[in-house]
C-alpha cells in the first residue's frame, strides 16, 4: 500500500503545475458533486421512508375505529396480493389465535407486543412475492396486537429513480469539475506560463529586451499572478541596463586601454633598441614607460572598483565625515602642492557620525578634491566646506577654473566621459563615475553645478536619519 501511493505521488509530481491544479481543481469539485449527491440520496431515502411510516400509521389510526371490539382476526384475502393495506388481528395467547391462516407472519415479537412487553415497531418483509412494510402495534385496553402492512415496492421503485437520477447527476458534477478544472488552471496559469515562455526565450536568445505582456483596461485588478509578472519585468528592465552598463563598460575600457597600451608597447620597443638610443633619449623613453605604467594601473584599478556593486556589509562603521574631510585635504595639499586647499567644517557637523566605509568614503573627497584641483589655475584656491543642514551633512567642493558647460553638465558622472575643455588633462575619467557610485552606495546623493563668480560646484548631501 505504501509503495502505491509513492508510486501514485511521484506520478502526481513529476505531471506539469497545470495537470496538478487541473486535478486538484477537479477532485475537489467532484468530491462536492458526489457529496451533494449522497447526501440527496439519504435524504430522499430517509422522507420516503418516513412517508410510508406515517402512512402505516395513519391507517392504524384509522383501523382502530372500526375494529373496536373485535377479536382475534386473520388476514383477508387482499393480503395474499397486497394492493391496499392488509390488517390482522393478533392475540398474545396463541390459543386464542382466530381460525383462518394468518397472512401476515406473527412471532414472539408480535405476542410481547399484544401482552404490552413491547413497544410498537416496524419490519420490512415480502407478501405474495411483493415488498411490503408492516406496523404491529397494541390494541388499548386489550392484550391484542394490530398488524398493518402497505407494500412498498413504489418506495423501493421511487428509491432506487432517485438513486439514478443523482448518480447521472454526479457524473455530469465530475465532468463539469474536470472542465471547469482545466479552464481554471489553463486560465490562472495563463500569466505564468507567458512568465516561462518569457523567460525559456531570453535564456535561448540572451536577450533582455522581452517583456511579460501584462493585462489593461479599467477594469484590471492586480492579483498575484499580475504582481509576479510586473516584478518579473522589473527584473528583466534591471538586468538589461545591468547588461547595457557591462557592455558599455567593456566597450570603454577597451577604447581608453587601447592608446597607453599602445604607446605602452612603442616605449617597450623602442628600450628594447636602447643600444642606438643616447643616455638622454633612453631616460625620456623610461621616464614615459613608467608615466603610462602608473596611467593603465591607476585605470585598471578605477574599472575594478566601478565594477563593485555595493560594499560588504561588515565593512561598515561609524565615521565622522569632519575627519575624513580633514585628511582628504592634507593629503590634496601634498599631491597638489600649487594648488591652495581650505577646509572649513561647521561646529554642528564636526562631532556628527555616520555609518559608512572610510577608504571608500576617503576615495570619494580625493577624488572631488583631485578633480577640483585639475581643473584650478596655478595658486587658484580649492574650497571644502561641510555643514549641517536638518536631517543631513551637507560637503560642497569648489573650484575657480572654467566651470562645467552647459553641454557637458549632464554628463559629468558619466564614465569615460571627458570635456572638451579635459582632453588635454590628464585622467581617465572615472574618477567622478566612482564618486558617485560611492555617494549612492552610502545613500547620499551627490550633484555638479556651475558656481556663482565661475568655476565648478560639487555638492554632496549624507543623510543623518
């Protein structure tokens, strides 16, 4: 028995999810069908029967005013073939029986119930080859029993078209649950399976553009089923700017690796014939060679860290942003020693700490700082400034160069993306790509505007709730 129903249950499991609805929908139909069925057929059973038993009863009534005072009294003739009702007369002495035959049967139970040792009861027996139902009760005030029988064959008749007639309805409930079964999962199962359709054919096309076709009109609600399609298109339009972005990243990275490697391998060449070259063109040569070394490892390292999604939680700390302003413009003034680098922290802000990554929040302020000082005239002043502001830091970085131009303002976080005016500097831009991909990892939000008077502003905003 136990290896049949794992037998039954791994056929069960290995069926598709619409078999399985479409089984579990029909069988729980068809059980209530049949159910309702049944339990008609009880009922129907039970008030017929229970008519027949008034009808006894009633006829015993009725009896009773026309036998008063009779005695011992057979069976007529009517009972050898039963029509109409059939009345004895039974006394509780056997030796008082009346003379003729009996056509009804007596027992004991007919005699205790004469001698009044027995309440009135009901029995089902065949007459002259017919059904029939038999009523033995006393006579009051007598030791005689009264036996009424009726045939009942028109009840067994009535029984048995009703047991019909519910069985024919039964089977039409099962193939109407089987029906009614296959539309319910065929149609709930509508949207998940243009959900697997979807995906099969992006894992077959590599393709992230296709979408789940989802219901409109005013009278759509959303269901589950819809709110699983709409989350899955949200993925698909998240994994296809995810794969956009890789591939533009790729496609950048190799278009700016190309011309230091390039000049990288001219270097290299040109050492290798260092025995035709003067001591002053081989210093040229190794001074350029080292220069394009640091360039491609300072790009190299910029793509690794832009191709980092987010920080490691345990990484996270609290830090006080004052701080590592601080250190950010110490470090700007050795790397830019002609550059003048002033840093002014608000007193509310300079004890305030916030839950972040101190290399990659130090990366983001050199890299504002670098940026900004690139951009500086020789002696042209850097200024850094944190304030509070409710319910965040504010750090605004500013330069005196040319500014951002209209044009390129809405492109300054791109990567790769470098100005007109920037061509000649050097960098690789990524540096305010990374910027702002450390700002959104922390939940801050950082923007570019031209300053008043000229020049670049950069405004970082750290909330503190």
């Amino acid at each position: 028995m136990t290896g049949r129903r794992r037998l039954g249950g791994r056929w069960v499991r290995r069926r598709p999810l619409r078999t399985r609805l479409a089984l579990a929908a029909s069988a729980a139909v068809a059980l209530v069908a049949v159910g309702v069925c049944a339990a008609a057929f009880l009922v129907t059973r039970h008030q017929m029967n229970r008519q027949l038993n008034l009808s006894l009863g009633q006829t015993a009534t009725q009896q009773l005013q026309h036998i008063r005072g009779w005695g011992p009294v057979a069976g007529d003739a009517s009972c050898q073939y039963p029509a109409a009702a059939c009345v004895q007369i039974v006394p509780a002495d056997p030796r008082k029986d009346a003379r003729g035959p009996y056509s009804l049967p007596v027992s004991a139970d007919t005699r205790e119930v004469a001698a009044g040792t027995r309440p009135a009861y009901y029995t089902d027996l065949t007459v002259a080859g017919h059904p029939v139902r038999m009523f033995t009760r006393r006579l009051p005030h007598t030791d005689l029993a009264l036996q009424v029988a009726l045939r009942s064959d028109t009840v067994d008749r009535g029984v048995r078209q009703a047991a019909w007639a519910l069985s024919a309805v039964g089977g039409a409930g099962v193939l109407l649950a089987a029906a009614l079964g296959y539309w319910v999962s065929r149609t709930g199962l509508a949207p998940v399976a243009r959900l697997t359709a979807t995906a099969e054919r992006i894992a077959a096309t590599r393709d992230a553009r296709h979408r789940i076709e989802l219901p409109d009109g005013p009278d759509t609600h959303e269901d589950e089923i819809t709110r699983l399609a709409t989350s899955f298109n949200t993925m698909l339009g998240e994994l296809e700017e995810s794969v956009t972005a890789r591939r533009r990243l790729v496609a950048d990275a190799s278009h700016e690796l190309r011309t230091p490697l390039t000049a990288l391998r001219t270097n290299a060449e040109l050492l290798a014939r260092s025995a035709r070259l003067t001591d002053t063109q081989r210093d040229r040569a190794s001074a350029a060679l080292g220069r394009q070394l640091r360039e491609v490892t300072t790009l190299v390292n910029d793509l690794i860290e832009l191709a980092r999604d987010e920080e490691p939680r345990p990484l996270v700390e609290q830090v006080r942003p004052a701080a590592l302003l601080e250190h950010a413009v110490t470090t700007a003034r050795e790397h830019w020693p002609e550059i003048t680098f002033t840093c002014r922290t608000d007193p509310a802000a300079a004890g305030t700490a916030l839950p972040g990554v101190p290399q990659r929040l130090n990366r983001l302020l050199s890299n504002l700082l670098d940026n900004a000082a690139k951009f500086s005239p020789p002696g042209g002043p850097v200024e850094a400034e944190l304030t509070a502001v409710p319910g965040a830091l504010e750090l605004t970085v500013r330069d005196h160069g040319p500014g951002i131009a209209p044009e390129d303002l809405p492109h300054v976080f791109d990567r790769f993306y470098r100005a007109q005016a920037a061509r000649a500097l050097p960098g690789s831009g990524l540096g305010l790509a990374m910027a702002r991909q450390i700002a959104r990892a922390h939940g801050a939000e950082l923007t570019a505007e031209r300053a008043p008077g000229g020049g670049a502003l950069f405004r970082l905003r750290m909330p503190t709730g």
